[in-house]
C-alpha cells in the first residue's frame, strides 16, 4: 500500500510541477483558502451562524478565483505553445499534443477547485438548515 501512495503522490507532484510551478502554486494556495474557510464554518456553525453564512462567500470566491486563474494559466500556455511553433515553422505531433497536455493541466486543477468549493457550499447549505 505504501509503494501505491508513493507513486500517486509522484504522479501527482510531476503533473503539478508540469501545469506550470506558478498557475499551479496559486490555484493550490485558493483551494487550501477554501478549506481553511471550510473548516472555520464548520467550527462556528454551532457557536455563530451568521460568521458560518458568511464564510459561504469566502468559500466561493476562493473556488471561482481558482478556477479563473487555471483557465488563464491554460490560455498562457496555450500562447507559448503557439509561439514555439510558429517560431520554429512547423509542429510535431508529439510536440503539439504535449504542449497542450501541459495547457490542460492548470484549467483541469481549477476545475477540481472550483468543484470542492461547489461541494463545499452544497453540505453546509444543508447541515445550516
């Protein structure tokens, strides 16, 4: 079991890393925002519930913010990959599909950000009420 968690979190760093360090370091810091936001409703539901309503806000923001920013890491990559290929003339296929492997990551990332956030919202709209 150790060796598979080893891989999986290999597999994981090397498709971070190729997503681009930066889109993908602050699609990271929006979806550990929203955890932190997550949490911190989850703690204050009993105690206050309209610092718990708010929190939905935070939650929000930090999931669309994060998925912005992974469409347009996509868009940048997608730009760079245009220009090495125009630069030199002409694309290999091999080329050509990981570029857009590369593109594909950041906005894949965001997605997954965008999707806890949603979830999130969704199970403590029902455990407010």
């Amino acid at each position: 079991m150790a060796v598979i968690a080893g891989i999986i979190g290999t597999s994981l760093i090397n498709r971070f890393m190729e997503g681009g360090a930066l889109f993908m370091s602050l699609i990271l810091i929006c979806l550990l925002i929203l955890i932190y936001f997550t949490i911190k409703s989850i703690l204050t539901l009993k105690t206050n519930k309209e610092i718990s309503k708010k929190m939905l806000k935070h939650i929000s923001d930090s999931g669309a913010l994060g998925l912005a920013l992974g469409v347009m890491g996509s868009f940048i990559g997608l730009i760079t990959a245009f220009d090495v290929i125009e630069a030199t003339g002409g694309a290999e296929p091999t080329i050509l599909s990981g570029g857009l492997k590369v593109a594909l990551l950041s906005t894949l990332f965001g997605l997954f950000t965008f999707s806890v956030s949603k979830l999130a919202i969704l199970i403590l709209r029902i455990v407010q009420k």
